[in-house]
C-alpha cells in the first residue's frame, strides 16, 4: 500500500495471493453430499468442510443449505467471472433465509491458507481483509458461512476507487407495483441509449430491476455516483409522476419507483448476478432482455429450481459487463 495514507477519495489496497485460482475444468457432475450434516467436498484440487447441508434455509420450499450450495455450484461457470478480483462483503444469514443477518467484513478466522484478501485501508486508517472469491472452492466456503447472496464490490482490489460500472438500482416505493418498475426501467434503458450508453438489465430478485452500464475504468468512485445523481434527478424530472430521485425514505412520494443512485457510493454493494435472495421460492437475481421486459417478467420467474436450467440455454446475458470492448468513455459526459 503506496502513495500515502488513506483519505475520502483515496483508498490503498493490496491482494494477498494465495496461489493459482482453483478452477476445476467443469463443475458438471459435480453434487454437495447430503448424507452427513458436515461433510468434505474436494474442488479444483482443494478440500472444502461444509457444515449444516441438511439445515432447512427455506421453510415453506424445503430448501436446505445443501441446496443452496448445489446451486452456487451449479452456476458457478457463469457466476465466478463476475466476482473475480473483488472485495466481498459477507451478508450472512445463520439460521437461514427468514432468520436474522448481519454483515460482516473481514474475512473470519480460523480459514483454509488459500482464501485470498483484498485488504482495503478506510479513512479511519482501519484495514480491512476482504476474501476475495477466485474459484469455486472460495466460493462454496463464502456460502457455507451462511451468505444467502453475495454482495461484491464495484471495483477490483488493485483500484478499489475506480469502479468498472455505473448502475440503477429501481425499487418501488410503496404503492408502486412491479409494472411501474417495469415501466421505469424501459424509460432509463430508452434515456441511456439516447446518449449512446449501453446499458443491461438483471432482476434484483427482491421487489425490482437493477440497470447496469459498463464504463471504461478511470473515474472515480465519487465521479461516477455524481453523474449517476445527476442522470437520476433528470429522469425525476421528466417523469414525476412515476420517478422519484429522493434519498431520505421519510421525503419519498408514495406510489413512485425509485432511481436509486446513491448505491454507486464508494462501500456501498448490491446483490450480484447470480445471487440468490433470501425471499419466498428462493428468487434469483437474474439477468433479463430488453425484449424480456417489454414482455413482462416478474421476479418470481427466476428462482433457485430454474436459473440453472436458464443459464445452460442462453448463457450468461452479462458477458458484456466482462468484456474489455464496448465499454462507456464516462469522461466524457463530465
């Protein structure tokens, strides 16, 4: 960690290397044993203690933690690219989805020598040792802690202040009903292609749709969240009566959908692609078409029983957000 302390705008970080990624050459086949509460499972050459895989995470479904589990291996392939080299905050639900959660960031001790660390100095000259999931092995041990949906952050470990995206995050208000996220949603996607930004949609697999625009990596953390307020406030204006940019809860006019800008914050996370919710049937945060949406979706179509399935037919939708071609110039809206 070089060029000087900490400060609001200026984060040092540095990755702890534990060896080359365990990356077995397929993840078909491959199943959590269920006979024993605790067992061992071997990935990409390494050995992983899954604890509890029997213990019920959806009450009323019947999922199990090993179900859970299952299904983060079984997208794995597509899921793995997109946390790659990026600082994860643990969100952990012990005693399953409807049970009680708290966030955790550091990367708990005792664990295996192979769990590489994005350790990030804050502003209070704290550091903090993210894991940092890399392969499957990582992963099955993040969500064996517990974590339902994983929540990375925007930028990677070796810049953590300048993130690879800008986003939308829409969230009905309440007496706004999935159709005016719906609606909302087409009116950014329309507003940023008007201005040459291509932009992805995913289901938040909660209550909306997170919009996601792949931008060259340069401006900061701050820059980015300040275009995104600004954007935001443009579409409240255009359409009041649907769109709301307002931060503080207690000022939000009922019955809106909200451009939730805020979340572009440096810290802040959302749930990642792939992630699985802790909401009834076990939703997934997924990615969509346009066409898709213009359609109609709803969040229930997309859930722990059925991504798999998806992703084998139409493959990962967000490819683009890993591509190094195609990518928004931001500057350039400065």
């Amino acid at each position: 960690m070089s060029r000087g302390p900490a400060t609001r705008n200026y984060h040092p970080s540095r990755r702890s290397t534990a060896g080359k990624p365990a990356r077995p050459k397929t993840t078909r086949g491959f199943r959590i044993p269920r006979d024993n509460e605790d067992v061992v499972v071997r990935a990409g050459g390494r050995e992983v203690r899954l604890t509890n895989v029997n213990k019920v995470f959806w009450t009323e479904e019947g999922y199990t933690k090993g179900d859970l589990l299952q299904y983060y291996a079984d997208v794995s392939d597509w899921l793995i690219p997109h946390l790659t080299d990026r600082a994860m905050v643990m969100k952990r639900y012990p005693h399953g989805a409807a049970g009680e959660f708290f966030f955790m960031k550091r990367a708990p001790a005792p664990r295996p020598e192979w769990i590489e660390l994005c350790s990030i100095e804050h502003g209070s000259g704290n550091v903090i040792d993210f894991p940092i999931v890399q392969d499957l092995p990582t992963l099955l041990w993040v969500v064996n802690l517990g974590c339902i949906d994983l929540n990375q952050w925007y930028a990677r470990c070796d810049d953590v202040d300048r993130p690879d995206y800008l986003h939308f995050d829409l969230d009905p208000v309440p007496g706004a009903d999935f159709g005016k996220v719906i609606e909302t949603a087409l009116m950014v996607h329309e507003a940023l292609d008007s201005i040459g930004m291509t932009n992805y949609a995913k289901t938040t697999g909660s209550k909306g749709i997170h919009v996601y625009v792949p931008i060259v990596r340069g401006p900061t953390q701050k820059q980015v969240w300040a275009f995104a307020k600004e954007f935001a406030l443009q579409m409240e204006s255009r359409k009041p009566a649907l769109v709301t940019a307002e931060y503080k809860v207690a000022k939000r006019p009922k019955g809106r959908v909200l451009v939730d800008y805020n979340q572009n914050a440096w810290g802040r996370t959302l749930a990642s692609i792939y992630s699985v919710r802790p909401k009834p049937r076990a939703t997934v945060s997924t990615p969509v078409t346009w066409n898709e949406i213009e359609r109609g979706v709803t969040i229930e179509d997309f859930r722990l029983d059925n991504v798999p399935a998806r992703l084998k037919k139409v493959g990962d939708l967000w490819q683009p957000l890993l591509d190094k071609k195609g990518r928004v110039k931001l500057e350039r809206f400065f």
